[in-house]
C-alpha cells in the first residue's frame, strides 16, 4: 500500500507543477506552438535519465520517476496537441513539435543519464580520499 501512495504523492506534485508552468508559459506566449507541453516533456525527460543515472533507490523510483515524473510530464497533451496541429493544417509545425518531442526527449535523458553516471563516479571518487 505504501508504494501506491508514493507514487499517489508524487503524481499529485508533478501534476500541479504541470499545470501551473503550463499556465504560466501559455499566459506569457501567444505563439500556437505548444512550447509549454514540450518543455516540459524535455525537462521531464532529463530528469527521468538522471534518475536513472544515479542508481535511485525504489523509493525514489516510485516517488519521483513514476509519481512525480510521470505527473509532471504528459503524452496525452501531446497527442491532443498533435491533432490540433493537424486539424489546423499546421503541418510543419506538426512535424517539427513530434521531432523535437522525439529526438529532444531522447536527447535529453541520455544526457541526464550520463550526468547521474558521472555524479556517481564523482561520489565514489571522493568517498575514497
């Protein structure tokens, strides 16, 4: 039970951090690209690789990777947004939003990936001085 409600915790977190970014970044934008989502995807996404990177413990794989992670970011978003751009007819900005969703998120946990591998080895090299 107690894992549901670590990543029951989490997810609530990183859903209002969504919301309220999102909020902030479509306030302060007029630009029909969805800046906000892929943001924070990407921001998602390089958070996910350190993650990973650092060996996190269960605890906080279930607190911050699935619940806190996982609020935050969004493929539903995604989705819709894609349709929209569709349907508008917007098929540039489509294909670059998928791309740069894609490769950005990709990109990006490979690099969060590899700083948590280097903090690592950074710990371990000084734990041993």
């Amino acid at each position: 039970m107690s894992n549901f409600l670590l990543v029951m915790a989490g997810g609530a977190i990183g859903s209002l951090c969504r919301f309220g970014l999102s909020s902030l970044m479509k306030r302060d934008t007029s630009s029909s690209f969805p800046l906000a989502t892929l943001w924070i995807n990407l921001v998602g996404s390089f958070g996910m690789g350190l993650l990973v990177g650092i060996h996190a413990n269960h605890f906080s794989q279930l607190l911050i990777g699935t619940g806190l992670i996982g609020g935050f970011t969004t493929f539903s978003t995604f989705e819709m947004e894609n349709i929209t751009l569709f349907q508008q007819r917007a098929y540039r900005k489509l294909i670059l939003y998928v791309l740069s969703s894609g490769v950005g998120g990709v990109g990006l946990a490979m690099v969060g990936l590899q700083i948590g591998n280097l903090l690592i080895y950074l710990s371990a090299s000084n734990s041993g001085l």
